[in-house]
C-alpha cells in the first residue's frame, strides 16, 4: 500500500470521526469553507466583470 493512499484513508477516517462526534462544530466549519468559497468566487467575478467592462 502506497504512502498516498494511506494518508487519504487516514484523512478520510478522521474526517468520519470528526463528523460524527463534533456534528455543530463540523457544520460551523463547512459554513465557514462555503462562506470563503463564495466570497473568492465573486471577489474573481468582480475581477472580471471590471476588465471587460472597463
């Protein structure tokens, strides 16, 4: 078994866990990831829209 898919089971187990015990903080987190998600993507579409539009 390769270093690699080790580390992505192991990842993937402690993601498991993490989930299952820690359900409010989990979902806290994954708002938070979303959040930043969202403002990257209209911090590049302000970008964008600011070079064609001139």
């Amino acid at each position: 078994m390769d270093v690699k898919k080790v580390l992505i089971l192991t990842g993937a187990a402690l993601l498991i866990f993490f989930l299952v015990t820690q359900p409010v903080q989990s979902a806290g987190i994954v708002n938070g990831i979303i959040q930043w998600l969202r403002d990257g993507a209209e911090a590049v579409i302000t970008f964008v829209r600011t070079v064609f539009n001139g």
